[in-house]
C-alpha cells in the first residue's frame, strides 16, 4: 500500500427514493453529474448498508461504518463526537449531548435550525442560558452546540429534532424518569421563556425569521474508545467536514481534521475549498475523507431542486477538480444514507457506491440507487467497506 493514495468523497444524505415531480426519477438520476458517473462507468459499483439493522439512522453511525469502524461497538452517541470535534475534554463519567437551538411555537417543534441562526447569534443565546448555572455549553456552529453535564448518569435523551419537525414538543422529550432526566426536561422548557425574551430573538421576529427559542438535547453518551485510523490501516488519515459530528470521528480516530475556510455545512460551503485542501493534505496523508453536508440539509427541507443543485455542486466545483487533479489516486464516492426528500429525514436503505482505480476496468454504469443494484461489488456490509476500497485501491 505504500506509495497509494486514496480519496473518499461522501455526499451527506444524496440518496432518495423516485419522486414523482421527477417522473418517478431520483434526484441522483435527474441530476447532471458527469463527474460521479464518471466514477461508476469507469470503475467498481455496488451498495453499502451504512445503518446497522436496529441501530438509529444517524450520520454518525453511517460515517463510522464507511471508515470501517463497527458502531454497535463503538457509537456512545453523537453529543461526545462532537465534543470532541470542538476540544472539549470528557472524563470517563461524563455525559456530552448535541444541543440544537430550535424552533418552538405553539408546543410544538417547527424549526430544527432556529432559523439557521447564525454562530454570532447562538453564542450571545448560549452565554443567556449559562448564566443558570446547570451543566456546560459550549458553542459549536449555528444551530449545532454541545451540552455536558459532569459526572452523571444519563440513558437517553430527546428524539433526534429532524425526525420530529410539526410535531408536539411533549411527545418527544427525555422518556427516563430519574431526577436527572426530569431536571434535563425542566430546563429545556424554561428555556423557552429565556430566550423568547432575548433581544437576539426579538430582533429575529421582527425581520421575520424564526426565533432560536429553546434548547433541545439528544444523542447523549460518554466518549467514545476508536482505534486510531494509523494503527487499524497502517496509513494515515485526513477528515475535511464543517460538520461537528465528523470531524469528531477524526479527532477520536487520530486523524488530521483540516479546517477548510469557507466551509459552513450548508449550501453555500466551499466545495472547491474542500477539494485544493483535499489533494494538498494528500501529500502528508495516504487517504482523505471529504464530507459534504448540503444534499441532506435539502433533503430534512424536503426540497427537492435544491438537492438536485447540491448534488451538481458537489459533483462539478469538488468531484471534478478531484477527478481532474487527483489523477493517480483511487476515488470512492458515496452517501452516507439515503434522506429522502419525500420523507425529510434519514433512512436505513443501503446506498450506491462506486470506486474509481486508474488503469482498472470499469462497471460501465452510471452513479444511481438503481444501477448500483447491477454492479460487481454487490451488497456491502458497512464496515468492510474502508479495507474493500484500500484492497481495490493497492491493487497493482
């Protein structure tokens, strides 16, 4: 494996189901992706099974698996992943949770994002909340933050905010009912009034975006214990995502994050930023991950163009300056899980995957859920994928 060179590009959430403003077409299959049909015509395609049976439709889970870690092992949870992306340090008895700003109105829950509020913004929130004195926050990007409480026994927490938009807030908080998951509960509700009457969040209604006015936990656990990447593979690895949850795996893992100017987790991100940091990091490490948020965000707003333009983002301003500058690396391009628009949030259906190796014979397929079904790598098991693509990438 010496001297080889691996990319893996993962288009968060790119897989869907046939929708019927499409033509019964997905919107990988509507989509002008030259550069990932490239990629499945001139190289190996099958499906992987990201989510394991009975395991919860989370980019974390699916993410770990690509990068051939079994997460009924190793997955405590997304709120120490992420705490551990942003430096937080965690003991062995404390408890780190994802903490989003959201919307609530009217009991229910209406906005998973706060509005997409800004990091300026959530920060003076935040700063409001501490002054309560109960656990830890610590400011992540937009809507996406860290709560963490020391040395306390935590099971659960809410359900995921994306599964639950429109939905009665009451229905989906901490079921548990020890002291510590009632007080959790206690908080988050007070904090409705706390930061509905925040100046940050009166400027907000007036110019008719929606308020960040409550605090909703989840995915809570302890850190987690990952191999580092070196010692499992024997090479060296590099994350580039402007997700917390990604770049956590990489700081466990003992991987390089790089921070990529530019770079939001949203549609605007810096694709051909990720991919001239990608092929610069390529000459110190042996193989990048390179994560794109944008088509699941599309996918969670149910908007179907704007997945369509993330894939095609994706695929022209990254994929193809990897294609085109990359030459002698092996490429492998995939979702992490299908977020189908029709649904609006994660599901556990296996998703296409191809991998390109100069000078290999090729599949002849296009990048789709259905041609993935007729290519020569079959049904993939998750976390056998990462030791596929290093043996088709060594291959002489």
């Amino acid at each position: 494996m010496a001297g080889k060179k691996f990319v893996i590009v993962v288009g968060d959430g790119m897989a869907d189901y046939p929708v019927e403003e499409l033509g019964g077409r997905t919107p990988l299959e509507v989509a002008e992706k030259p550069n990932m049909d490239l990629l499945a015509r001139e190289g190996k395609v099958g499906l992987i099974r990201t989510i394991p049976r009975g395991m919860s439709k989370d980019s974390a889970v699916a993410n770990l698996s690509i990068l051939g870690y079994d997460p009924r092992k190793c997955f405590t949870g997304r709120g120490p992943l992420e705490a551990g992306s942003m430096g937080v340090s965690l003991g062995p008895n404390d408890v780190a949770f994802r903490c989003n700003l959201v919307t609530e109105r009217e009991g229910r829950l209406v906005d998973y994002s706060g509005g997409c509020i800004t990091t300026e913004e959530a920060a003076e929130l935040l700063s409001e909340l501490q002054k309560q004195g109960f656990g830890e926050f610590h400011l992540g990007i937009s809507y996406r933050h860290i709560f963490v409480l020391r040395n306390a026994r935590v099971s659960e927490g809410c359900s995921p905010p994306h599964d639950i938009v429109g939905e009665p807030i009451a229905k989906h908080l901490i079921k548990s009912r020890d002291r510590i998951s009632l007080r959790l509960n206690e908080f988050m509700l007070a904090s409705r009034q706390i930061l509905s009457q925040h100046p940050v969040n009166q400027r907000r209604v007036k110019l008719g975006k929606n308020p960040a006015n409550m605090i909703w936990l989840w995915s809570p656990g302890k850190r987690p214990d990952l191999e580092p990447f070196e010692k499992k593979y024997g090479i060296k690895g590099a994350i580039i995502s402007a997700v917390n949850v990604i770049n956590g795996i990489g700081v466990w893992a003992g991987m390089e994050v790089i921070k990529v100017p530019g770079a939001t987790g949203y549609y605007d991100t810096n694709y051909e930023g990720k991919a001239d940091y990608a092929l610069k990091a390529l000459k110190a490490n042996d193989l990048v991950f390179i994560h794109v948020e944008a088509p699941d965000e599309a996918g969670h707003a149910g908007d179907v163009e704007r997945k369509i333009k993330a894939i095609e983002d994706l695929d022209r301003r990254l994929l193809g300056r990897i294609v085109r500058k990359g030459r002698e690396a092996a490429v492998a391009v995939l979702p992490d899980h299908p977020t189908p628009v029709t649904v609006r949030t994660h599901v556990s259906d296996p998703v296409p995957f191809a991998v390109f190796v100069p000078g290999g014979e090729g599949d002849g397929l296009r990048f789709t859920e259905a041609e993935a079904k007729r290519g020569s790598l079959g049904l993939v098991q998750g976390p056998r994928f990462m030791k596929l693509f290093l043996s088709l990438g060594s291959a002489p």
